[in-house]
C-alpha cells in the first residue's frame, strides 16, 4: 500500500504503540508529524530513515489550546492531516474510591477528550478533501473492566463510543474512523504496571508472565509493529467499508 504524500499525525508516538504505528504509516510513504513527552530525536531519527519528512510538536495533550497548536502546526509544516492516529495515553491503578481526582482528571483528559479535540479540528479538512482516516488506540479495556482502572476503563469505553458516533457522522463519506484495542503490550506503560510487581517482591521473568497469565491466553504480548500492521490496514481501500469498529488484537483477552 502507497501513502506517499499523504499526512499522518500520531499522537504519544514518541515510544511504543505511537512510534511503531508512525514507522509503519512512514514505511508505505507518508509523511509524519510525531508528538509525545519521550525521545523525540531519538523518534525522528528513526522515522526519518524511512526516507519520508517528519518532525515533532511537544503538545500536551491535555490542554486543548496546546492541541490546537499541534494541529496548526502540522498543517504549516506538511500540509492538511490525511491520517489521525489517537494514541496518547497514560495509567494509573489504584481503587475508586482512594483514586486520586487530578489523576481521574488528566486520564479522561489525555486518553478521551484529546482524540475528541483532534477530530474536531482534523475532520473539516478531510471532509473538504473527500477522505480521511481516524484511528483511536482504545484497549481491551474499551470492551472490558479491571479493578483498580477505573478512569482508564471510563476513557477506553468513552474512545470507543466516540469512535462510533465519528463512524456515523462520517458513514456516507470516504472517512473512516475505527478503534483498536490492544491487549498487554510490553511498552513503558505496562513496564510500570510490572516494576510495581517487582517493587512487590516478584522477580521480572515472573512479574511479566504474572501480568499476561491474569488477562491474556496466549501468553505472549501483542507488539508494536503487529499494531501498526493493524493500522496500515485500516488506511487502505480494503477497510473502506470498516466503520465504528473497535478491533482487538490481544491474544485472546476479550474471547474469555
Ligand atoms: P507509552 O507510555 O510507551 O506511550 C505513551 C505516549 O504518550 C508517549 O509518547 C508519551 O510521551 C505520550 N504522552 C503521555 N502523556 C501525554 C500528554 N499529556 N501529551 C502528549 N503525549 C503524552 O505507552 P503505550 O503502551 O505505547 O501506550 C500508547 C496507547 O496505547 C495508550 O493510549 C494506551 O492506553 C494504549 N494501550 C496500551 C496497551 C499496552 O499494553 N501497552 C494496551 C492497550 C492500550
């Protein structure tokens, strides 16, 4: 599949899902505007030796003046954004009711209202250009609770039900917009969620098969370059008619 000249912003694609998602989009041509709080140089240098143009805005996606600016900017520097990747996202695991609010707050902000401001300002574009491609990453946690994931849950199931609303506004056109929903992916996300088991006494080894054997039957975690296969399908002819979908790839988590 081709994407040359074509614009893609991916969202938190400074480390994991995010930047294997962009090598992926950049791989088949297009261009890519990264955003997250990691390594950018690190980021760019990586995409930009797919040999397409890329560089970097430092939003935090929390605040939707900052998101604005992102997407000004994106638009400056490439052109109109062709492909939206909602990526960004942050956990915190503790229990409701000692669930700290500024953490209830920036979760909701940066893992839900973030991909509701981006496609509010990214959609007008892709409607007067008469095509567009909306990815949300969501999670296996937009299809299933867990203890102590409280606002996570919330916002993953908020992302999904905002992914089919977008589906619906934007049927009769060539936008499709879809979720993906990952299970345990090994990113510094869910090496936090580990590191807290082997604060806890476990040893890593243990710790890792401890967090797949809970939720995952394959044992085995889901990968970032798998993701963005899953990804570069979505933007291809083939899913043109893939509408509201919220597609898990997670070895089997929500098959229980
Ligand atoms: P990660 O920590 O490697 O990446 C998160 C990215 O978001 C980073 O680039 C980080 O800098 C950025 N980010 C965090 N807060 C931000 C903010 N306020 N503004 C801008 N950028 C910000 O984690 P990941 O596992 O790759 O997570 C990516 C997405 O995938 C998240 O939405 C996460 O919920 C989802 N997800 C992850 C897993 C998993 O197992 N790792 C499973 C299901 C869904």
């Amino acid at each position: 599949m081709s994407l040359n000249g074509k614009t893609a912003l991916v969202t938190g694609s400074t480390s994991g899902i995010g930047l294997g998602i962009a090598r992926k989009l950049a791989e088949a041509g297009a261009n890519l505007l990264l955003n997250g709080f990691g390594d950018a140089a690190a980021a760019i240098a990586e995409i930009a030796a797919c040999g397409v143009q890329v560089a970097h805005h430092p939003a935090d996606m929390s605040r939707p003046q900052e998101i604005a600016e992102l997407v000004a900017f994106a638009e400056q520097r490439f052109g109109p954004i062709d492909i939206l990747v909602n990526n960004a996202g942050i956990q915190y695991v503790a229990p409701v009711e000692e669930f700290p609010v500024e953490r209830w707050d920036a979760i909701i902000a940066i893992n839900l209202s973030s991909a509701f401001h981006t496609t509010r300002l990214v959609l007008p574009g892709m409607r007067q250009r008469g095509w567009g491609r909306i990815i949300n990453i969501a999670s296996a946690h937009g299809l299933v609770g867990s203890a102590g994931k409280s606002a996570y849950v919330a916002a993953k199931h908020g992302l999904v039900g905002l992914t089919k609303s977008v589906a619906l506004e934007t049927a009769s056109t060539a936008i499709t917009c879809n979720a993906i929903c990952p299970g345990w992916v090994l990113t510094p996300l869910v090496q936090q969620q580990i590191d807290a088991r082997i604060a806890a006494g476990s040893t890593p080894a243990a710790a890792r098969q401890e967090l797949l054997a809970e939720k995952q039957p394959s044992q085995a975690f889901v990968t970032p370059e798998q993701l963005g296969e899953l990804a570069l399908f979505l933007c291809g002819e083939a899913a043109a008619q893939v509408r509201g979908v919220a597609w898990n790839m997670d070895g089997g988590w929500v098959a229980q």
